[in-house]
C-alpha cells in the first residue's frame, strides 16, 4: 500500500534511534504512489522510487520473464504474471 515513506528510504536508518532522529528533522512532503501499467497479459507496477517513474518508456513485456529478480534483491517494479506479482529489474 502507499505510504508517505517508502520502505527503500527507511533502509538508511539501521535503528530505531536512527529513525526518530532522522524524522523530526525531515520534511516529509506529498505522499507517493505506486503507478499501475496495464500490459496485455497482466500488468506491471512501478513503485515511487523507481527511476522511471516520471518518464515515458516503451515496456517489452516478452522481456519481463527475463528480469525477474531473485528473492532479497531490492527492486521498483512488480509484474503480474499469470496471478503472481513478481520483481522484475529494468
């Protein structure tokens, strides 16, 4: 779901300590959201932080299959492919 922060941006502050520290003295701004492609079979989600977010770009969804990412690798993308959401990379 979204949220005003993002869980990539709370990675930077490895304790709780950390955290209350860095967020008292951040401005926090508009929330952002996630940006839903339909594609043909399926659909493709690009979440706040990815690079692409703010640009066109051509997706060759033949090519997903190929992106997937193994599991604990971070990413900004999520697949629909055949029900299952998959990270994908760029």
């Amino acid at each position: 779901p979204p949220t005003i922060v993002t869980l990539q941006e709370l990675l930077s502050y490895p304790t709780m300590q950390d955290l209350e520290a860095g967020s008292q003295a951040k401005p926090w701004g508009e929330a952002r959201l996630p940006y839903l492609i339909m594609l043909k079979k399926g659909a493709l989600i690009l979440e706040p932080w990815d690079p692409m977010i703010d640009q066109e770009f051509e997706i060759e969804e033949n090519e997903l299959k190929g992106k997937v990412l193994p599991v604990a690798e971070p990413f900004s993308r999520l697949w629909l492919d055949e029900g299952v959401w998959r990270p994908v990379g760029h």
